[in-house]
C-alpha cells in the first residue's frame, strides 16, 4: 500500500498592513489582489479626524488609503472597494492609530 498523507497548505504569512483583497481591482491589464498600507506620518493625517478613522469612517479611509497605499489606490478605486475589503483596510488603518499594546488586540 502507498503511503498517503494528507497534505495542508499553510497561509502565507502577511505583512502588518497587507490585505488580500477578496474581490480584485482592475486597472487596466493589471489585477491587484493585495494591498500594503503604511502606518501614515501625521502629515498624511492632515484634514482628517483620528476619531472618524478609529470608528472606520467611510468617507475618512477613502481620503486616507489613497496616501498611504501600495499599489498606490485613487479615491475613486477605493470607494467602489467591496465592503468587506474595506472594512479589512480599516481595521488595519485602526490598528497603526493605536498604541503596541493595543495593537495585539485587533489581531
């Protein structure tokens, strides 16, 4: 008899800030299935309120995720986001606005 085992795949580790998008962007002929975000320097921040970003403002993350994405998103890009790929691009956004200690608790 052949010794079958049964093999799992292990998810590939990501980096603090990347999300995979469950459904892609198209621009173009390019498919963007993941996307890195920074955590934002305060000039980045301006015009925003941290507030509004902590709650997951809609509005807010679509001013904030264009400055501090890659591929770099435009707004446009990240309003017609599914909810869901937004809502995990927030809470990454929510995380980089809290102290380390906190930080364990979003993940």
């Amino acid at each position: 008899m052949k010794d079958e085992t049964i093999k799992t795949q292990t998810p590939v580790a990501t980096q603090p800030g990347q999300v995979e998008l469950e459904t892609t962007i198209k621009r173009g002929a390019e498919v963007i299935t993941h996307v890195q975000l920074r955590k934002p320097k305060s000039g980045e921040l301006r015009g925003l309120n941290l507030a509004n970003l902590a709650n997951l403002d809609v509005s807010s993350l679509i001013k904030l995720i264009p400055r501090i994405s890659q591929p770099a998103l435009v707004e446009q890009e990240v309003a017609s986001l599914d909810p869901a790929d937004l809502t995990a691009l927030g809470v990454e956004v929510a995380t980089f606005l809290a102290q380390k200690k906190l930080q364990q608790d979003f993940h």
